[in-house]
C-alpha cells in the first residue's frame, strides 16, 4: 500500500496515457479521460493485466486479480478516467478494494 | 432423439511479439503466475515458448467469450481454464482442461464438447472455441 500523493497522481497519469499510446499507436493527444479502451483504441485484457504489472512493481503492490474483478463487477472500468481511478485506488487500498 | 446444438462460440488472436516481451522480462513474473498455472508454465516453457503462452493465454480468452463471462464480470479466473500440450516439441496437439468455475459453468451448462482449434500463423496466435450441448 502507497500513500497517494500528487506525485504518485501525475506518475499514475503519465504512465497509463503513455501506455496505451504505445500500446494501441496513437497519438498520445487523441486520448482523454473518456477514451473507451475497447471501443476507441482497440484495447484488451492483455493489456491491463501488463499495465498492473508495472504498478504492481513500481509501487511494491500486493493486489490479486480476484479482488480487482470483484471491484469492477460492480464499477465498470472501460475509460482511460475509469482505469486511472481503478489505479489509484488499488495503490491505496490494494486487496481491500474487493470490498468496496 | 435429441441433436447436438452448438450453444457458444469464441475466438481470440494475440500477437507473439506481445508474449516474447513479457517472457523477457522478469517484471511479469507475477503475471504469468496470476494467468498460467504451474503446469502450464513447466509445460510451456520446455519448447517454443512464446508461441505456447500466446496461444495459451488466446484458450483463455477465448474459452471466456464461448461462455459469455470474464474474470471482471464472474467468479472465473485465468487458471480456470488450462491449454495442455501434450506431445513434447510439437504445438498442435493440446487439450483444454477446466477447473473452478470455468468446471462449473461447463456442468450447469451441459455442455457435452469443446470443440477447439489452434493455429500459428507468421507472428500471430489464434484459438477458436464452439461449445456443443
């Protein structure tokens, strides 16, 4: 579990519109807070599962893909807004987020 | 007498460049714990192993569209679903074993056949699934 702070924020921020960038190849412009990821910019589960890795190494995180498929069960998570969100919260609350 | 009836269909593509880089890189070490199960990592890594985790990871994927579920949306999880090669050195011949709530849905369904089909093809994995009751 990390503490939230504005630097971590921006990095969370940075990270995410950089990878989907280079993972979907477009223009890091195009993409917004509201970009669907499947819909927009051809996404896929492959793809979020490697971006948790490099949260999971960069912030020590102890999070499991049960307790992230229990969060989005119940709060979709299909923008990139969505996906920072989801980020964010893992960092701070890691497993307990299947509670929410 | 009753006839087969197909009851799903799903079909997933991966590039292998994609698991090339993750094979390469001790970061994903947890990844490929949280998608593969020991067997399937034992298993795959003993002959052409980016081509047998992509079209592993593509059962997966694909095994979840025919079922209509996913990991975000229902109880299963990527180890509920294992593609086994089962000849060494060779990667056309594989059967999918199922578990957990993969096992479950497969009995509540009735399903009486996965019908499967896995292809190389230059840089690209496909596995196609057909769910027969």
């Amino acid at each position: 579990m990390a503490e939230v702070t504005n630097q971590v924020k921006k990095e969370v921020v940075e990270t995410i519109y950089n990878f989907f960038a280079e993972e979907c190849e477009v223009p890091r412009s195009t993409l917004n807070e509201n970009t669907n990821i499947m819909e927009d910019i051809e996404g896929d589960s492959l793809m979020f599962m490697e971006l948790l890795e490099i949260f999971k190494k960069k912030y020590q995180l102890n999070i499991d893909i049960k307790s992230i498929g229990k969060y989005v069960l119940r709060h979709p998570t299909d923008t990139i807004g969505k996906v920072i969100d989801l980020t964010l919260l893992i960092i701070e609350k890691e497993n307990k987020i299947a509670e929410m | 007498m009753k006839e087969n009836k197909i009851i799903g269909c799903g079909i997933d593509i991966e590039n292998i460049k994609r698991f090339e880089r993750i094979l390469g890189n001790q970061d994903y070490e947890s990844f490929m714990r949280d998608v593969f199960t020991e067997r399937e990592i034992r298993i795959n890594s003993a002959f052409r192993a980016k081509e047998r985790f992509t079209l592993g990871f593509c059962a997966k994927e694909a095994l979840f569209k025919s079922f209509g579920i996913s990991w975000v949306n229902s109880p299963i999880t990527w180890k509920d679903v294992e593609l086994i090669f089962t000849a060494d050195k060779m990667l056309n011949q594989n059967r999918v074993i199922l578990h957990g709530f993969a096992l479950k849905y497969f009995l509540k369904e009735k399903i009486k056949q996965i019908l499967f089909e896995s292809i190389i093809e230059e840089n690209y994995a496909r596995f196609s699934v057909i769910l027969v009751r």
